[in-house]
C-alpha cells in the first residue's frame, strides 16, 4: 500500500471519531465544577423546620425576573422560580430574617432533591445554599457560610 494512502486512511474522520470515543474512557480527569449564583426575591416565607437528628433547615423559592432591556428586544422571558435549601445556623437566620419578598444574593451547589427518580427521569434539583447575602436596605448582612454539613440520611421533619 501506498505511503500516502496509510496516511489519510489512519487520520479519517472515522478514525478521528473512533479516537475521540475512546479518549472519553481514557480516565482524563476532567473539573468537576457545581457553583451556582442567583439573585432574586422570595416568593414566601422561609419556615424553619428540624431534621430527626434536630439540626435546623428551611426550604424557599427565590424568583428571577428577566431584565427589561431583553424584553423590549422581542424576547418574551418568563420569570424563573427555583428552590432552596438552607442547612444548620444559617437555616435558623433565614427564617429570622427573611420573609416574602426579600431581596436575595446566594452562592451554592445544585444538589438532587430528595424525591428525584432516575428510573421515571424525574430530576428535580435544589441549589444547596451556602452563602446567603440579604440585600435589602437596612439589612445590610451576610449569613455566614455554614460548616456544618448534614448528613444523608437526615430527612426535615415539621416543627
């Protein structure tokens, strides 16, 4: 064969595909990043509740709502509403000072919900808060950063 042809048949597209597909499997680690930031408001109160092992946690809704200046452009945007759940001190501090429709800033790590089902594809996810800034007037603080982790099997019971 050829010198030229071995060439171009070794780097076809097919084999460029076949290399690819299997560099995938190669164990190339990759970042794994979960970093999520929103801002918004609530759409209700935060209620504090405690798991079985009493370690405080609160669940709210934060709504964002699309700027104006994407609207006038011809892009109707519906307003995004995406839960919450706040663990530990900070839980306790939500539920202190937070109510419906205060102004939010939070930084977390999206996190599946508990009554997510793979097998129905069903995926519900949350973002897991860990640094809560309130940024209404007057309220000008910050809830810490919680280092308390919860456990995995703790399920929140009502108070």
């Amino acid at each position: 064969m050829d010198p030229k042809n071995q060439h171009e048949e070794k780097y076809s597209p097919e084999f460029a595909e076949a290399e690819q597909i299997e560099n995938i499997d190669s164990g190339y680690n990759h970042p794994d990043i979960n970093r999520v930031f929103i801002a918004g408001t609530l759409l209700f109160d935060p209620p504090l509740r405690r798991t079985r092992k009493g370690v405080p946690v609160t669940n709210f809704i934060v709504v964002t709502k699309p700027e104006e200046a994407e609207a006038a452009e011809g892009f109707k945007r519906e307003p995004v509403y995406v839960s919450v759940v706040v663990w530990a001190k900070q839980a306790v501090q939500c539920s202190r000072h937070l109510q419906k429709g205060s102004a939010v800033f939070i930084l977390g790590e999206l996190q599946s919900m508990p009554n997510a089902n793979p097998e129905e594809n069903f995926l519900p996810v949350q973002i897991s808060a860990q640094w809560i800034q309130y940024l209404e007037k007057g309220k000008f603080s910050r809830i810490v950063m919680t280092d308390e982790e919860p456990s995995g099997d703790s399920k929140p019971e009502n108070l």
